[in-house]
C-alpha cells in the first residue's frame, strides 16, 4: 500500500531538522526502587523501556523491550508511569513521542576501608533543587508529533483505531471495524461476501472510504471494505458525520480511511499466511527499501485469497412427495478468488520536493453467486461475477515558504465489471442439476453475460497558509471525472438495443475552505470550513421510436460547518462538530446496472445535518491500573435519501424518504498495573426514524427504520505473558464477544407480531492465543484462532446464514 497521500498536518511532512527538535527531558523526583529480594539475592540487572509521552509530557504507554527478570522489569515500569517530562518539541512545538530509557539496578559498593591518617574535613555539598539527572544511558527518539495521537486530539469528529493486535489474528478487516462503537459490518455470506457498512446509522454509499486518501475504489480495491486483507493496513481513522475538507470529497455520514504503515528507514518486510476453514487461504506479501533519512525508496504489496466458503447452513427441500423437509447441506457454489498488488516509488527531501511519489496497483476477483436476498428458492449452480482493476497515481508535496505548503495528487484508474449469468439449468441444495430451465439465466427471467468498463480520472489539491503560529487557512480542490460504457453480449431480442453501450460521464467538483485557530494556550481548537459541491452527468436513454435522446444532469450545492476542541483539565477533552453534509449519486445509482436496475438521471442528492457531542479522557492512571473512557451523542437529520425501490424488472434508485438518527455510544477499557490483563467494551443504542410524511413511506411516518440493527456491543479480553520461555517473547491469550439485538426485517407497524420477519438476537464469540518472539530484527508469531465458539446460528441479514464455528491459523513474519 501506498504511502498517506491525501493529509497535509499542520506542521511540515518533510522530517525537522536535528536543530528544530527538542529533546524530552525528565523533570520529576520519581525514585525506582531496588527489589528486595533480588537486592537480598545480590542480583543487579539493566532494563530498556520504549515508554510513549503525549503533547503534555506524561507517560501514556511503558513497554519492557530488554528484560533483567520479572521483579527488575515490574519496579521500573510500575514506576516508569508516574514520570513527567518536559514534551518534545519540533520546531517549538509540542509533541507527542517515544523515547527508550536504560536504567541501571546496581548494588551499592561496599565502604572503602578505614585510615589511620588524620582525618580530613570534606567540603560542605550544597543543596539543590535541580531535576535530578536523566537515567542511564536514555535514548530518545523524536518522530514529530503521533498522527493517530493527533487526530485523536484535534476537533476532528475522528476515532482511530491500530490494526497491530488485529494483523495477528485471523478476523478480517470487516471484523475489525465492527467492533468498534458505531460500526456495523453486515454480510450475505463468509469471505469475498457483499457487506453492508454502517457508521452511526447511514450506510454504504453515504459513508465515503479511502486507502492514504485516495477513494478506495480507484486504489485497487473494488471489492469493498470488509475483504481488504487486514495485514496490509497499518490503522484506521473513522470520520463521524464530519469530513474533513482534505479528502475533496462529498460524504453524507462520514468517511472510513486505512492509512499504511509509515516507512522506516533500510530494508524491512512482512509476510502473513492464514488458513483454515472452509478452504480458505489468505497471503500477504510486503516490502521496502529506504536506505536514508532522504532521497530515493521504494516498496511493493501483494495479496491473493481463496475459499470455497463450503459451510453447513439449514435449508428446506422437496421430499419425494413435493412436501418441505429441514436440511443442513453445505453450500456450493459459493466461492471468492482475488489477487492483486501494488508498486511504489518515491523520493524526498530534494530540492524541488519534499516528497514525489508514483505508484502503480492491480487486482482481480471472482465470486460464484449462490442464492437470492433471503436463501430460499432454488439455488444458483453457475452464476459469476468479477472485477479487474489497474491504475496508477502520482503524489507531489512542497513546502512553498515558512507558512505555506501545497500537496497534489493526480491519479488513473481503470475498472472491467463481468457479470455472466447463463445456465440452463435448475440446481437444488445438494449441489445437483435437476432439470433444464425454460429460459436460460439464474438470477432474473433472462440470461445475462455483460461488462462494464469505467475509466477515473482523478485529482486533488491542498494548499495550506499559517496565518500564525495560531491560526491555519486550507484550500482544497478535487476535481473527478468519471466515464462509463459497456455490452451486453445476451439481449433478449436482436434487434433490441445494447442499452450498455452509449458512453456516460459523471464529473464532480468539491471545493473546500477551512480555518483552524488554536486558542488559550491551545485549550480551545476550532475549525470552521465551507464546502461547494458541482456535479455534472450526461448520458443517453434509447426512446421507444428507435434511437437515443439525451438525457444530462447538472447540479450546485452548498455545504459547511464546525469543530471544535475543548481540554477541560489534565487529560480530559470534550468535542462538539456539526456539518450540513452532501452526497452526489453514484455512477450505478444514476446509470443503472444494465439488467435490473434501470438508469435515473433525476437524482437528486442526499443532504443532511449532522451533529456530534463527546467527551473523552487519555489513560487515567492509578494503582489499581489505567482506566480509559469515552462517550458520545450523535444525530442525523437525513432528507431525500437513495433507496433501490421498484418490483420485478423495473428497478431503480429513487429519492424516497427523511430520516432521524439519534445515537448514544461509549467505550470504557481497563489495563491493569502490570499490563498483563486488558478489558474494552464498548455499546451503541441508536433510534432511526422515518420522517416522511408523504409518499412511498408516508404511511409509516415516525416508525423506526426496518433491517437495521439499532443495539449493538462489543467487548475484548487480552492477556500479556511476556518472557516466558525466550528474551523477548509473548503469549497472547484472547476472548472477543459480539451482541446485536434483535430487529424486524420490515416496517414495525405491519402485520401482527406473529407474522413479521425478524433477525433474531446475535450472541458470537471468538477466543484464541498468539505467541510471538523477537531476535534482533526478526519477529515470528503464530496464533490459533477459533470462531464462534459455540456454533450459533448467526444471520446479518433475514434468511443468509453466516457461518459456524471455524478454526485458523496464521503466521506472520516480520523484519
């Protein structure tokens, strides 16, 4: 994956020079007490510590790296916690860091022996009451300030959440991000599965997802969030309701962006291999070389996954009779195929840029479709569709002068959609034909076998003025032009037009304007920004009397909104961001599909008002271990919102109803004293309500929202068991736990209780334990995984069972 590519900090991207840094320096009297009984035992030893100090200079994070035994290690990290420092600065600006700190546990030495010389009056030592020195041999290093601790400091609606204990387990990327307050990640299956994202109540489309800025569609990634191989993300940052203007892009209830793992210096690699059930398999492959600080580097990602997705689910077939009978078959049919890859090369730090970047991907998938919305029916035996992906894209960023810095991205990308859907035959649920069809095709009354071809050309620009050391203006452009064609080999008539073939076009321009000044001592931050949205598409719809008439649509609109930060003492914040937000339609959304969604070049966009309030502490640390907390309130006021309405072939998406989100989330999490024990749970209550008083849903005016989970929790148990067996080792036992509370398919208000389809309650959990050693620059780790421990019957979606319990393994490699 490509390096962050679309966010310009505050400060510099280019690295400060060693005269623009400012050391932490210790300023407390903590002393570190020498264990008894290993002072009793005549023992001494020397521990190195990677602790992590925040903007203000106290410990955040204190991790053994080099161990002298269990007693030395606990004395200095237990007080390790309770150091203050004066923060690092680059370039007079506080910020957060990591330094490394060597303490020495030496005996004192014994008395010198007694004289007989006439005794000599020593000099008075006078008192001080200067800082006491640094330890030992402390190493410090200064990266500027933590991008993650940033973000999660800023008025930005943000949370961020560290894919690092993720990458060794065997959860996919979906997984991941359903665990976290807010998210849900519903799928119609196992791996390479279509998922439903959610983030505080608006889905799919109306959440915006990006890999190092650029949309994750153009970067290589078609087939959605939840199958990105987790091992290729470094963290993720969610965006609630608000976006930032640097993503030039329109966003009707937040933005999801994976940001890769940053380059360090010389050559380093990584490599993971996970398999188990289901016939499934994922590699991950990743490189780079920067042989210094500045200049040239370069790097390269691969990954490939397979699975046959052959699970036991419980269906009803026909018995000899024709009467229903309760099955449990394994699904066929069913399986995912993807591989893809990427290159990059850069330079930085030359005279004419701080940093050029260019970068090159492809991809490709397969997926088998085995049955319609709710699993019942006939099963499909032969339908497929895919995907195949290149493009590239170039990077430039210059700091300009002292106060200005400009960063552009310019990208190509390339897509062929295939769908084919031509059997002629009628499967059952064991995998066999069982009679010719009437007309050929699975998924509709017609065969079909068509590709979509859309070519991206993409840009955007961030220009960035410090007014003063306290007050920041950002301009942002982002132009993007979409073109799409394509052919439909199997028409239900000759004669018929091919209503894939005209070219469409889609052009869209967001330009965005954002101050940000930081007040009292920088106990207050606030932004305000301002968006303008112009969208353009043109196609052409083929007329009843023969030929094609145009049909173009062109659209302004308006947008903006505020942030702000406000520190209430010690490590204590509270948030407040509100954005009247916009979302243009999509290329599918407005030129249809080909088969059964039709074309409609009247959307309109999606609008709403979005507004978020939250308080949230860094670790509160005490003897009884750190304590970490967060809350927030969230409401959406959603108006003309894209819904895919329609019966048998005449399908479309359609502006057809408001909505009101309300929400409460929070997060509370404990590490104990010695951080050998960590517990995180985490809840969502959210009530989504249909405001249309007219019109396809009048009649359900004030009625929650059907097919949507509106209580969901989360909660995690990790255990620490370092040096066991190896200096530096690991033995990482996990539990995780996942609730959604029951909720009706359809509206509330129709039929009786007895009559409504209903998802019921989910209950899964998953439990395991990794082991991991580290010999120089050498880390190895293996860890066993087994989900859903007790093989619930899980179903995301009415009818689509997910699957039971399954057992893998995974191996990971790093250098």
């Amino acid at each position: 994956m490509g390096e962050p590519s679309a966010q310009v900090p505050p400060t510099s991207s280019a690295p400060a020079a060693p005269s623009d840094v400012q050391l932490p320096v210790r300023i407390d009297t903590v002393e570190v007490p020498y264990p008894e009984s290993e002072r009793a035992a005549g023992r001494e030893g020397e521990v190195l510590l990677r602790l992590t100090l925040d903007e203000q200079g106290a410990v955040t994070d204190s991790e053994v790296v080099r161990s002298a035994g269990p007693a030395f290690d606990e004395a200095l990290r237990t007080a390790s916690l309770s150091f203050r420092f004066e923060p690092a600065r680059v370039k007079g600006e506080a910020v957060a860091c990591q330094i490394e700190l060597l303490h020495t546990f030496k005996l004192d030495a014994p008395p010198p022996p007694a004289v007989t010389e006439a005794p000599v009056t020593p000099e008075p030592v006078p008192a001080t009451t200067e800082p006491p020195p640094q330890d030992k041999g402390m190493e410090t290093t200064v990266a500027g300030r933590s991008e993650a601790e940033r973000h999660r400091q800023s008025a930005e609606a943000v949370k961020i959440v560290s894919i690092r204990r993720a990458q060794a387990r065997a959860a996919d990327l979906g997984q991941v991000l359903a665990s976290q307050e807010g998210v849900e990640v519903r799928r119609t299956g196992g791996l390479g599965s279509s998922a439903m994202f959610a983030l505080n109540g608006l889905t799919d489309d109306q959440i915006r997802f990006f890999l190092d800025g650029v949309p994750l569609d153009l970067s290589g990634y078609p087939f959605g969030i939840a199958n990105v191989p987790v091992n290729l993300v470094d963290s993720v940052q969610l965006y609630r309701g608000v976006v930032p203007i640097r993503y030039g892009a329109d966003a009707l209830g937040g933005a999801v962006n994976l940001t890769s793992a940053p380059l360090e210096t010389g050559a380093h690699g990584a490599a993971s291999l996970q398999g188990g059930a289901f016939g499934t398999f994922r590699l991950t492959l990743g490189g780079s070389y920067k042989p210094s600080e500045q200049g040239f580097y370069a790097r390269a990602h691969f990954f490939a996954d397979t699975t046959d997705n052959d699970y036991a689910i419980d269906t009803e077939v026909a018995d000899e009779r024709g009467s229903l009978r309760p099955v449990t078959v394994k699904r066929f049919h069913d399986g995912y195929d993807a591989l893809g890859g990427g290159l990059e090369a850069g330079v930085t730090g030359v005279a004419w840029a701080d940093r050029f970047v260019v970068r090159a991907f492809g991809s490709t998938h397969d997926k088998e479709l085995q049955h319609n919305l709710v699993m019942r029916g006939t099963p499909y035996g032969e339908a497929t569709y895919g995907a195949d992906t290149l493009g590239a894209q170039a990077l430039y960023e210059k700091r300009l002068s002292d106060h200005t810095r400009l960063d552009v991205l310019a990208g190509y990308a390339w897509q062929a959609t295939e769908l084919v859907d031509i059997s002629e035959w009628v499967y059952d649920w064991f995998g066999n034909r069982v009679n010719p069809r009437q007309n050929p095709g699975e998924l509709g009354d017609t065969a079909t076998d068509q590709t979509l071809w859309q070519q991206s050309i993409y840009g955007r620009a961030n220009l960035g003025w410090d007014l003063t050391p306290t007050q920041t203006l950002r301009l942002s452009v982002a132009p993007t032009l979409t073109l799409r064609t394509g052919e439909q080999r199997r028409k239900v008539s000759p004669t018929d037009p091919d209503t894939l073939a005209p070219e469409r076009s889609l052009f869209t321009f967001v330009t965005g304007l954002e101050y940000e000044t930081h007040l009292f001592d920088d106990a207050l931050e606030v932004i305000l920004f301002g968006k303008d949205y112009v969208y353009r598409g043109r196609a052409q719809q083929p007329m009843e009397t023969g030929g094609w008439r145009d049909k173009d649509r062109d659209l302004h609109h308006l947008g903006g909104g505020a942030a702000l930060r406000l520190r209430l003492g010690g490590t204590l914040y509270a948030k407040a961001s509100y954005e009247r937000a916009t979302r243009m339609p999509r290329p599918d959304e407005v030129f249809g599909n080909g088969v059964l969604i039709r074309e409609n070049l009247d959307l309109e966009p999606e609008r709403s008002h979005n507004l978020n309030l939250g308080i949230a502490s860094a670790p509160l640390r005490t003897r009884l271990g750190a304590f970490r907390g967060e809350l927030n309130g969230f409401a959406r006021f959603a108006d003309r919102l894209i819904l895919l309405a329609g019966r048998d072939r005449d399908w479309s998406y359609q502006n057809v109803y408001a909505a009101r989100i309300l929400g409460v989330e929070g997060v509370v999490g404990w590490t104990s004293p010695t951080g050998l024990l960590s517990l995180d749970v985490n809840a969502t209550a959210q009530d989504p309500r249909n405001t249309s008083d007219q019109g396809t849903f009048g009649a359900f005016d004030g009625e929650r929202l059907p097919n949507r989970p509106w209580l969901f929790a989360n909660a995690t148990a990790r255990m620490s068991l370092k040096n066991l067996a190896l200096g530096e080792d690991e033995l990482a036992p996990f539990w995780s736990t996942r609730y959604v509370h029951g909720f009706f398919r359809n509206w509330a208000g129709l039929g009786t209780e007895q009559s409504k389809d209903r998802i019921d309650a989910q209950f899964v959990q998953a439990a395991g334990v990794g082991y991991r050693v580290r010999r120089g620059e050498l880390t190895v780790g293996l860890t066993a995984e087994l989900e859903n421990l007790t093989g619930a019957k899980v179903f995301d979606f009415f009818g689509v069972q997910r699957p039971g319990r399954a057992g893998w393994l995974k191996g990971t490699l790093e250098y």
